[in-house]
C-alpha cells in the first residue's frame, strides 16, 4: 500500500511539472532533472537515464495457447509466459515515471465496430538467466537466517536475450512469428482500472483486455479456440527459469482510428452527421467518401419521427456499406437510455402497418395485444425480420424493438415492399 501511495504521489508531482506548476517549496524555477534509478516498487527498476523500466519475473509457462504474455504472479500465470512481482498498478506508474502519456484500450463502439488500442508504442525485451546450485544455497542459506528476499541480491548468469515477440508462434502450429509486434502503451490511472487490471494480472496483453496496462496494435480475441499464439518452447526456456523484462518507450505513437459515424434523425430536423447538420445528398457524398477503416454507424432516430423517414437515411448509409445499428433515441423527458435494434438477419417475419397494427401469421394486433402475447409468439424465436410499412410512426416500430428486446430477440428491420392489406 505504501508503494501504491508513493507512485501515486510521484505521479501527481510529474503531472504538475509537465503543466508548468511549481511546488510550494519551488519559488524558482527547478534545476535540470538529473538521471534517477528507482527501486522502491516491488520487482521493478525504474532507470530514467537509461529510459527504461525493468521488470522481474520468472517463466511460468514453457508450452501452451496465450491470452498475455506476462502477467502479475498469482493471477493469469496459465495462460501466459512470464509472472512478475510487479501489479499492473505499478508498471504503470512506472512507466508514468519515464514520462509516458495513457492511450486507448480496445474496445466496441456504440454501432458494434471495433476500436484497437491506441497509444504509445514500446519495445520489449526478456532477459533469460541461469542460477547456480551454489547460488541457490547461499540464498536458502540467507532466508533461514532471516534476511528478507528484497535484501537479497542473487547472483545470475544471462543465458539470452530476445525480443518478447520471439516467445511466441502461431496456435496451433510450429510457425514463429517472424514480424515484430509493436507494444502499445494503454493503462490508465483511474483508480477503477487500476483495481481491476490488478485483480487480472494483465501487464502485457495479447487478447483485448480493457484492464491491460500493454497490448497489441490490432484485434485479438479472448475466446480460447481462436487465440492467436501460443508458447514457443524452442525459444522459452524451462519453467521457474528467472527473466528480467526490459522495456523501452521507442518515440512512435499509434493514433486513435474513427471506426464510427453518428448521425441523428429528430422530427422536423435536418439530420446530423457527427454533429452537423446535412441533407439526405451530403450524407450520401459524406460517408462514400469516409476512409476504409469507418465501416459502422449508429443511426439514432425520434422515436415521433416516421418509419419512412428513418428508413431513407438508413439505406443511404447501407448504400455506402455501412453496418448500421438502429438507436432510439429517449424522450426528452424521460431520459430512458436508448434501446438498440438487433442486426441479425432471420427467417420468422413480422408486419407492422400504417395503422399501427403487427401482423404475424394470420393476425393482426394492436400494440398492446402483441406486447400481451408476445412470450407465446417469440417463444424459440432468436431472431426475426420486422418489415415495415414507410408510413408508420417510427414511435410504434421502436416498441415493437422495446418487446422484441426484452424476448432477446434480434430484429432485422425493413421496408414493406407493398403496402399490408386492410382488416
């Protein structure tokens, strides 16, 4: 806890120093910072003239699929290479220390489009050693007379040292990975990350853990039949072997990427594009030309706005191959949170007419009659299509979505392609 508190501390002193604010002690301006080599954390050297944190750890996986590879000890050591000593709390007020600014952990947009971290990039290097039978006796020797492990310097020899990304080959096969892996910076110092990247053990990430301190540039999932790597036992040395992780900020930044437009509908209302008022032909000319990386949109419409109307710019964003996820928007008064349209495609139809009336099968309800019987009608129903007649208000086909939703049900919603019949 006292370490926790210190880093904390020696935090918010930088961050005072980088926004130009001095001290109550400092009534004039500080001399140069001189190079200083930290070793109060646990397991960690902080050497700012070097530019360096170095972590200590020991292998605690030789063989095996990967989600990290290095974790904190007593947390992910089966499922990663290397455990440090070091929390993810504290790597990260370390790597503070060397001046480092927070990123962006991955994470899913509002329209379900994925973002990949963004931040500072670093290098990572492991230092493999080797402990003589004499050493470890000395050291057993020390530690039943009383000494403390902290006290105790242990005397290593370097076996090698490699790249971190060298400790990996592709699942499932005995392909290394010949490409380096660019290291990205993104733990946060809120206090709730913190918490909870310490309860994972995730220092450095190769699945998408938002509690990571350090990840990987690109999309990686956590689902264990499609982990990207594994252990490469022809590079990683035996279980327990000691390792000294060596990283460095290399000077490169990853930028944040827009996967995502918004664009709102409101009754009697121009319709905004992140933000900005366009009509239907500018919305048109706006995402065709929107780079590769922005593929989703979240269309967020009145629910007293017409069908007809929400459907119009719907299909302008699907012309342009967006994937769209239908948004509605509360009512001012309330301030209920929106509700989300499913995207799913499915084979079970339902109708909505101009009268406000669902049709499925051979009848047709009033709103309230098919919220009544709508655990019948959906039951083992996962998803459905919801066609839709352009006149009718878009209020009614949101609470067709509300019920549906509250079935978990998804819902393809679509255009009438001809008007339904009359009772």
């Amino acid at each position: 806890m006292r370490c926790f508190v210190a880093a904390v501390g020696l935090t918010m002193l930088l961050a005072a120093a980088r926004a130009g604010a001095e001290t109550p002690a400092e009534k004039t301006p500080p001399p140069a910072e001189k190079p200083v080599v930290l070793t109060t954390l646990p397991g960690i050297v902080v050497d700012t003239g070097k530019g360096e944190v170095r972590l200590e750890g020991k292998v605690c996986l030789q063989e095996g699929a990967l989600e990290l590879v290095v974790c904190s000890e007593g947390t992910r050591e089966h499922e990663s290479v290397v455990a440090v000593k070091a929390r993810p709390s504290h790597v990260t007020f370390a790597l503070a220390l060397l001046g480092l600014e927070p990123g962006q952990p991955a994470h899913w947009t509002e329209a379900g489009a994925f973002s990949p971290p963004a931040g500072e990039t670093l290098d990572i290097t492991a230092r493999f050693f080797a402990v003589s039978d004499e050493e470890k006796t000395r050291v057993d020797k020390l530690l039943a007379e009383g000494a403390k492990p902290e006290d105790i310097r242990v005397r290593k020899t370097l076996l090698k040292e490699v790249p971190a990304w060298k400790l990996l080959r592709l699942t499932g096969s005995e392909v290394e990975v010949t490409r380096p892996i660019e290291w990205v910076y993104v733990g946060r110092p809120e206090k709730n990350m913190l918490v909870a990247a310490d309860r994972e053990g995730t220092v450095v990430c190769l699945s998408n853990f938002v509690e990571a301190v350090i990840d990987v540039p690109f999309e990686s999932t956590a689902v264990n039949a499609d982990l990207l790597y594994e252990a490469n036992p022809d590079v990683v040395p035996p279980v327990g072997t000691p390792v000294e992780l060596v990283i460095r900020p290399t000077g490169r930044r990853i930028e944040l990427k827009k996967v995502e437009i918004a664009v709102v509908v409101r009754k009697g209302e121009t319709p905004m594009l992140d933000g900005r008022p366009v009509t239907l032909e500018e919305l048109r000319d706006a995402v065709n030309a929107m780079p590769a990386s922005v593929r989703a949109a979240a269309l967020k419409a009145d629910p007293q706005e017409t069908f007809g109307r929400v459907m119009q710019v719907k299909e302008v964003l699907e012309d342009a191959l967006m994937q769209v996820e239908l948004i509605v928007l509360p009512p001012a008064a309330t301030g209920q949170p929106p509700q989300a349209a499913g995207t799913a495609s499915a084979i079970p139809a339902i109708e909505v007419t101009a009268e406000g009336k669902v049709r499925t099968g051979e009848k047709n309800l009033t709103l309230q009659e098919f919220r009544l019987q709508a655990g019948e009608l959906l039951k083992d129903t996962r998803q459905l299509t919801l066609a839709v007649d352009p006149k009718t208000p878009w209020e009614t086909v949101a609470a067709v979505l509300e019920i549906a939703r509250e079935h978990n049900v998804a819902v393809t919603v679509s255009r009438a392609e001809s008007p339904p019949a009359k009772e």
